[in-house]
C-alpha cells in the first residue's frame, strides 16, 4: 500500500514546489518466499476496446471511426508467495496518476491482494486510449477541448478486470518451471534522437520516417534482444511473457483502432497455442522507435509484425524449464520533483488560451496533474518479480533505453526483463544527459533532471 508519511518530506505547496529538497528514496518492501510445490497461476484476459467516437492519443488524433482489431487487457495472478501478485498489460497508450491507481486497485480487488502487489503496463499503442482522469477533470471545464478519456467507459473497463481477474483465481493452474531466453530482433527498433556535432539534438527519427536521412544514419544506442519468460506446469507452457523496447507504431491517426505491429505479433503467436497466455511489454523505449525502417506505408505494419512475431518465436525456441526454488517481490517508493519552470498559474493560462491549439491546451493539463499529484505526496511505486534467477522490473512511463541497459549491467549474473510504461504520470523520462541536448522527449519530461538518479537508485535496490 502507498505510504504517504514516509513522503511528507517531499510535500509541499504548488508554490514552493521549486525549492523543494533533493529527492530521497521513499519506503522498500521485499517478500521474498522458499516455495515447495504450491505455486499456481491465473491467467486473465478481458476487452478494453474503446466504443465510436473515444478520444485517440489524449484526444489529438482522429477519434474512433472504426477497428482494424480489438484491444485486450492481459494477465495473470501469480497464487502460492504470499499474498497473490498481479502483472497485467494493457493494449492501452497510456494510463497515468489516480486512473493506474484505479487499475491496480480494481485488479487488487478481483485478486484479494493489495495494490502493492499489482504491477499494470500498457504496450504503447497510439490508436489506442491515453488515460488521465485528473487531466481529463482539469479540460471539461472547456467544452471546447476534446475529452482526454470518458470516466464511463473507464469504470467499465475497471469492472471488467475486477470480474476476469476474480473468475481466473476460481481455476488456477499449477506451477513447478520457469525459463527464460532470448532472441535478436532485427530490423525494427532504432534510436530516434538524432544529434548533431555539437551534441545537440537536429531530428527525431520516429517511429515511421521517409527520410533517406533517416533511414541511412546507423541504428544508435538500442537493446536488439528480445527476452522471453516462460511459466510451466510440468512440461505445459502455461503463460509467456515477451519484452522488448520499442515504440510500438507502424502508422497511426486515423481513427482505427489497433493494437498494432506488437500486439499482432502477439496474437498471432497467441493463436498457434492457445493453451498458453502470451504477453507483450514493451522495455524502456522512450528514445526508441521504428523509423529507420518504417515509412509509415500500411505495408509496414504486416512487414513489422513479422519481424517481431520471429523474435518471440525464436526466444522460446529454446527454452529449458528450471524448477521454481524461490519467488521474491519487491517494491519501491519514487516522488520525483517536477521541473521548475512549471507553476500551475501559467500551466492554467495556457490551458485557458483558446487562441492556442487543442494540442497546446490540453497538454498543460498534463504537466498540471503531475504537478499536483506531486503536491499531494502521492509515489510512484516500482516493483521486481524474482523467480529464481530471472528477474522482472516494473518501471513507469516512457523510459530512456539507457535504464534498460543499466538495470541488465547491475546484475549480470541474472536474466533481467524490463517492463516500462506503467504509471505514466511523468510521462518521458529522460536521462540527465538527455535533458541539455533538447529534442522532443525532454520538452515533455515533466520531472527534473534528478529524476535519473533517483530512478537509477531505485532500480538498484530492487535487484539487490
């Protein structure tokens, strides 16, 4: 459960939010249990595909007007460590502040298990719903500005959850094996920060390009693998969970419902065996996307998903079942401080502006809602499932890919998966360095440069 005491340190006026001290790590819980053959998973799936005329991407792209294809919430509860843990990820773009809270919460109910253990992603997906309840609130007061997500079709989505996961615990499967192993994807994700001699960011890559330019220039600084973590029951692969970081988009805007190059990828693999569940993550991909490769052509999103439906093939190609001796869950408190050159009078202006665009209204409502969720205390938790010596983190929002790799170098001597995109309040999540080359991602980093540090920290302690 979120311990606010131990943040009250942090705590402060929206005025004074500037002069705040340097961050400290908030409260770390471990559970970590000896497990001797009563280990047994639930797996869960349910709709969440937005109905006609719901806002797309926070409400700046097309509105729905039609599918392509569903959108699905996937899971599974993990019976038999201590209280029950949840993983779920969503085919969603984003879901931020008190509406993850919400998820995780209504997923805890379903699972009788507390929010703390229960870790819920999205895959990134941008013909898809962005989800901020507290942004939302701040633009209804214009009825001019398009809703950011509707709060009806929102609950529906958190009963539903409640609903699947509360049926899945009613049959679990057995557990006894894990594995892991990965594969190399080739030819989709590359950096999209583009710098120049000064070290100064001149192009965003993105994730489709027609620029020769951009389709030239090398791949850049990516993790290439995809990883696999596998549950068995016997010799029975049960549930597969896949990771790797990349902005998931061939194209988008169009008013066409899709889960995408991934999440097809997924589904396909889904459908030659059903008898497992299989989940997609995306990493730390916040400076990663397709447009080396991708030119955006509807073509690509076939050309794409293959690509990436032969990563997940391959990494389980070889799978070696181990048996499970130990499972271990941890969580870690983070109140990153926002910049300092936000303040909720000019945030407000600006979303009051109605000479501005709907771009540049509502997205101050965003950068408004972090700064008053920091202002109320309110953590961001982190979290690890160990099984053995796999280990998967849970980290929020559109993560550099140096966190990826750091988090892989800290421990070496383990299989370390990294899901990125969870609370999505801080939206990117630069690194310090990042923050003077400029670029795209830094203009809409919500959190002072710090915020590496302490993430870095908290990564660290998880994989102790």
């Amino acid at each position: 459960m979120h311990h606010r005491r131990d943040f009250l340190k942090w705590t402060t006026s929206l005025a004074g939010a500037a002069t705040i001290a340097p961050w400290e790590l908030g409260r770390l819980c471990a559970d970590e249990r000896i497990i001797s053959g009563k280990l047994s998973i639930a797996p869960f799936r349910y709709d969440v595909t937005p109905p006609l005329g719901h806002s797309l991407c926070g409400g700046w792209i097309e509105p729905v007007i039609g599918y392509d294809d569903e959108l699905e919430a996937l899971g599974y509860v993990l019976l038999g460590a201590g209280a029950p843990i949840v993983i779920c990820s969503v085919d969603w773009c984003s879901i931020l502040n008190s509406a993850h809270l919400q998820w995780r919460e209504a997923l805890a109910e379903g699972a009788g298990t507390t929010v703390d253990r229960v870790a819920v992603h999205t895959v990134h997906q941008h013909n898809a719903p962005f989800a901020c309840l507290d942004a939302n609130e701040i633009v209804s007061k214009f009825p001019e500005l398009p809703q950011i997500v509707d709060p009806d079709f929102f609950a529906q989505c958190l009963e539903r959850g409640r609903d699947a996961v509360a049926e899945a615990i009613r049959n679990p499967i057995p557990v006894t094996h894990v594995a892991a192993d990965q594969a190399r994807v080739h030819r989709v994700a590359a950096n999209r920060r583009m710098l120049g001699p000064d070290g100064i960011v001149t192009s965003m890559r993105g994730s489709s390009s027609r620029s020769p330019e951009h389709h030239r220039l090398p791949e850049g600084l990516i993790d290439p693998w995809l990883k696999t973590i596998a549950f068995f029951n016997g010799d029975q692969k049960v549930v597969s969970s896949h990771y790797y970081a990349c902005h998931p988009m061939s194209y988008y805007g169009d008013g066409r419902v899709s889960a995408d190059f991934c999440g097809l990828a997924r589904r396909e693999r889904q459908s030659a065996e059903p008898d497992c569940l299989h989940l997609y993550f995306n990493g730390c991909g916040g400076n990663i996307g397709a447009g080396k490769y991708n030119d955006g052509s509807p073509p690509m999103r076939e050309a794409l998903k293959s690509r990436i439906l032969k990563g997940i093939v391959a990494s389980e190609e070889a799978l070696v079942p181990q048996p499970i001796e130990r499972v271990a869950w941890r969580t870690q408190e983070i109140l990153p401080i926002p910049l300092a050159q936000y303040d909720e009078e000019s945030l407000t202006a600006q979303i009051s502006d109605a000479n501005r665009s709907g771009v540049d209204r509502s997205r101050p409502a965003f950068t408004l809602a972090w700064l008053r969720r920091h202002a109320s205390g309110t953590p961001i938790d982190l979290s690890s499932l160990e099984i053995n010596e796999i280990a998967m983190l849970h980290l929020p929002a559109e993560c550099f890919i140096e966190y990826q790799l750091r988090a892989q170098e800290m421990r070496s001597d383990r299989f370390v998966a990294c899901a990125a995109y969870g609370d999505g309040g801080p939206w990117y999540i630069p690194t310090q360095e990042a923050y003077p080359q400029g670029g795209y991602e830094v203009s809409v980093a919500w959190c002072d440069p710090d915020i590496d540090r302490v993430l870095t920290d908290g990564i660290q302690r998880l994989l102790w």
